[in-house]
C-alpha cells in the first residue's frame, strides 16, 4: 500500500524543501523503497514555462514534455523516481482543470467552490503519482505557510492525512532557527509560531527539520519539542553544509531521520547502504585535481537559472575526481573588445540555452574564441544556435548569417523556427518539449562519450537547425552528429577539426545525476582537464 509524506515550510521562503525533499527520497530508496515525488506550487500561473528566469529560475522540464519547477531538478539528481507532468502542480493548472470541467457541465448544476471541488481536485493529483509499485508519496508544498494562497493546498493535505489515517501519512515541516548575532543566540519562536498556524490548518507536523547556520544544543530540540508538541527525537537540525547539498542525505541519515519514517510507517529498514552518496561527498572534498569552466550566459547573476547546469558540471568532476570551478560571464560584455580578457585562462566554454536578442552577440562570440583557441566546448540549445551561427558567418563567410528569433529577414536564415511551430500563437507549453530520441552518427564526438547508437534527449525550443545550409556547413567541417531518427531535425553538431566541441539543440543537463554524469558533461570535463594538463 502507498503512504504518502506531505513536506511543508515556515518563516521563511527559499530554506531548501526541495533538496530536503529529494534527500529524504534518496534515504527511503537506501532502503529499497519504490518512491515518487511531487511537488504543488501556489502561484497562478499554469507552469513556470511562461515565466523570466529573473522570477523562477530555470525551467525543467519533464520527459513527457511538461514546463516544471526546478525542484524537480532536484529530486530527479537525488532519487530515481520517475518524474512526468503528473510531478508539478500549480494553483493555476488545479483551477484550468476544475474550470474546464465546469464549463462542459460536469458539476451538474452544483456551485463550484474552493472546498470540496478544488480540495478534491489536488487530492486527486496526489493520487496520479501513486501508481501500484509506488511505496511513499513525498508531496512538497512549495511557499511558506501562512501564505493565502497555499491554503487549499493544505487544506487538501490535512483532508487526506484524515481519509488515509496517521499510519500512512507523514506531515515534515521545515523552518529555520535564526541566529541573533548581537546576543549569540538561537531563536525558536518563528518556528513555534509557524507550527501554531499549521495546527491552526488542522495538521500536526510529525517531523520538523530547524535549518540553521550553526551548531544547535540538545537544550534547543528540547525546547522546541515542548512547545511544538513534536518529539525531541523528530526534531532534526539541519545545519548549513559545508562542502555540498550532496552531504544533506548523510546529514539526514547520520540523525536517523530514515529509522523515525520508517518507524511511523511501520516498515522494516532495508541495507540503507549510503555508499556512492559517501563517495560522491569524498570526491568533493578531497579533489585530485580543478578545472575552470566558463558559463557564458544571460541571467548569470543568477544561479537558480542554470541550476541543472552548473549541477551537471560539478557531477562531470566528480567523476574525474576533479573540482570545477565557474567562471560565470555576462554574454553582453562579450559583444565587444577582446574575449580574451574576459575567457583568458579558462579549460572549457559552455554556452546554455537563451532566449531573444540580449546577449547573443556575445555568444556567437564567445564561441568563435572557444573554437578558434581551440577551448574545449559545450554549446546548448542557444548556444547551438550561436555556434551554427558563428560557423556560418567566420568559416563560410555568410556574414549576416542569423536566426529567425532575432532577425526575420536576414538573407541566411541558418536557424528558423520549426515547421511544427508556424502557426503557433500561444506561449505556454508550446514549444518542442520533452524527450525525443537522437541517432549519432559513427565517426562523432557524441558517439564516442555516449557509447551507444542512440539516445533520449529533452527538449524545449521553437527554433531549429535549416537543413537548406547542411551539407555546406558540413562540407565546411561542422559535422552533423546527430539527428532525429527519420534524419530530419539536426540535434548536435561538432566542430572536426577541434579537440572537443559539441552543440546540442537538447538540454543534457536534466540527465545528469552526482553519480553518474552525463556523458556529455563527463567528456566536457574530461577534455578540460586534458587542456590543462597539456598546458601545465
Ligand atoms: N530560443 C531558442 C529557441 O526557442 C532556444 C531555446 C533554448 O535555449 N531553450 O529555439
């Protein structure tokens, strides 16, 4: 029978739910349980696809081709539960659907409210997600209670929690334990009162988990036990970690939070074997050797817009036992004067994906740079764009040559927007998404750092490589590694005459996990610190 953890915050926004989550997920699986994870998100908007990554961060997106929350990143990196469209609710997409359904008549004639007909609805998507095999649900709610509009949503837990009994459902709250540098001490009362206005919803947390920034008495727990009417025992600190978020599984486990779970679900432990999570932490902490990889991006000031990135580089040094240093870069500022003195020094390039026309200059010549110093290099959706673009205009001397996103009319249209998309007129959920298989060709770069013939890659754009340029481009050197299997939508090119330099229109770096990169970011790595290694 599936049990279900609900995992809700306090006081403040942005402590880590959903890394918490994806933790928690990973300490179950130790034990052998099948988990799924989920995640409802208050705001109004259907999906975050329409959103600036100023507001949202990066946008993740799903197998079967949803816009989602980028703590799915997070679960997906930490667990191998499946995630799909059914993973990432909005307030917004809970109402289109009870919205559509009142317009075909189903409520027949009933007025449609909040309670039941909203409740029932995000009850009902906690059910999709718990298919047979699944054993524990983790829901995470995301907003910070209190807030208005995570009502229903808690609403909805506290219903569930009543229909499936306390055995089955486990309410983890997180909140954050403030240090008053002025007097050096601990404060417990935001959580407390976070607490009160959970009770006040009805749900009596079974867990807490007080994030702080620095070591916590036993007095604490105590006390925060007494007036949050918890166990001291499920009281769990989870102090900032010092190397990486993938020490948080062992800080977790090293405080038993596995046995408590396991203990209130009445399940019996499995091996909870944490070894590869031990050793990824180890490789972390005791690198053989760094490299310093280039970002060059739009919204670089910001981390959480290339979240899944910068976590596929970092799983590509673990893997060779390496630290990998950003070099985070302002494509704008690479528009004019010397890239050199901005990318000088740096082992490899990558350039992620992007949209509109700030920035792009920069990109195309950040690429020229990689390609003619012969940098190893990464281009991504975007940033396969701008390396067709800069290939057409610096090897075959089609100078105006552009994408149709930035300039309809230019006379070299070397990227156009996909002939699915002509007619296309709204914004959300309607680009190419999701996963979609790609065939590498024998002699590529791909092949080599794939090892197989073919390979599933998610996808999230409206324009595409022009096949009217490929066999000029590829005669001119940039080979066509890879493509749709029917042959017909170029996915990756590679530079032939270059140590390391892949394009590819997907988003590899949603399939990257801590222990076993992707072999894309693997082989980026890998010829990074080969350049270096030369160089030295
Ligand atoms: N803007 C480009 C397109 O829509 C690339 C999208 C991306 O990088 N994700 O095709």
């Amino acid at each position: 029978m599936t049990q279900y953890i609900f995992v809700t915050g306090g006081v403040v926004s942005s402590l880590g739910k959903g890394l918490t989550s994806a933790a928690i997920g990973s300490l179950l699986e130790s034990h052998g349980l099948k988990i799924a994870m989920q995640k409802f998100d208050p705001y109004i908007n259907v999906d975050p696809g329409t959103m600036s990554p100023f507001q949202h961060g990066e946008v993740y997106v799903t197998p079967d081709g949803a816009e989602t929350d980028l703590d799915l990143g997070h679960y997906e990196r930490f667990t191998s539960c499946e995630i799909s469209a059914d993973s990432n609710y909005t307030t917004g997409k809970i109402y289109s659907t009870v919205i559509q359904r009142e317009r075909r008549g189903d409520y027949l004639g009933k007025t449609v409210q909040v309670i039941p007909h909203i409740t029932d609805e995000i009850k009902d998507c906690i059910a999709k997600v718990a298919s047979t095999d699944v054993d524990i649900v983790i829901t995470e709610v995301g907003g910070t209670v209190g807030d208005i509009e995570s009502l229903p949503f808690l609403e909805a837990l506290r219903q569930f929690g009543h229909e499936h009994g306390r055995e089955n459902t486990l309410f983890i709250h997180l909140t954050l334990l403030p240090y008053l540098r002025a007097s050096g001490e601990i404060k417990t009362k935001p959580t407390q009162h976070s607490v009160g206005r959970l009770r006040e919803i009805g749900i009596l947390p079974d867990i807490l988990v007080c994030r702080t920034e620095i070591d916590v008495e036993p007095e604490v727990c105590e006390k925060i036990s007494l007036f949050c009417n918890v166990p001291t025992e499920a009281v769990f600190i989870e102090k900032d970690v010092e190397t990486s978020i993938y020490e948080l599984p062992l800080v977790l486990r090293q405080q038993q939070m596995d046995a408590r779970i396991l203990e209130h679900f009445g399940r019996k432990p499995g091996s909870g074997n944490m070894d590869r999570w031990i050793e990824v932490v180890e490789s972390l902490r005791a690198p053989q050797s760094e490299v310093e990889i280039a970002v060059v991006g739009k919204y670089i000031e910001l981390t959480d817009s290339y979240k899944s990135i910068y976590e596929a580089l970092t799983h590509g040094g673990i893997h060779h036992k390496s630290r990998v240093r950003f070099r985070r870069v302002q494509a704008e500022d690479l528009a004019e004067g010397d890239p050199a003195a901005v990318l000088g020094g740096v082992d490899g390039i990558l350039v992620p994906g992007g949209f509109g026309e700030r920035g792009l200059e920069g990109k195309v010549r950040t690429v020229q740079y990689a390609r003619e110093s012969k940098i190893p290099f990464l281009g991504i959706c975007y940033g396969m764009h701008a390396a067709v673009i800069e290939y057409s205009r610096n090897v075959l001397g089609m100078k105006s040559a552009s994408s149709t996103e930035i300039d309809k009319d230019t006379v070299d249209p070397v990227i156009t927007l996909l002939e699915e998309q002509q007619d296309v007129s709204d914004k959300g959920g309607t680009m190419r998404l999701g996963e979609w298989p790609c065939r590498f060709s024998k002699d590529s770069t791909c092949s080599v750092e794939y090892g197989i013939a073919e390979a599933g890659e998610r996808h999230r754009h409206r324009y595409e490589f022009n096949n009217i340029y490929r066999d000029r481009l590829s005669e001119a050197g940039l080979r066509i590694a890879g493509s749709s299997p029917d042959g017909n939508l170029v996915e990756v090119v590679e530079v032939v005459d270059h140590p390391w330099f892949v394009a590819c229109q997907y988003h590899p770096e949603f399939q990257s996990k801590p222990f076993a990169a992707h072999p894309l970011f693997r082989g980026l790595i890998g010829a990074a610190l080969e350049r270096k290694s030369s160089r030295d």
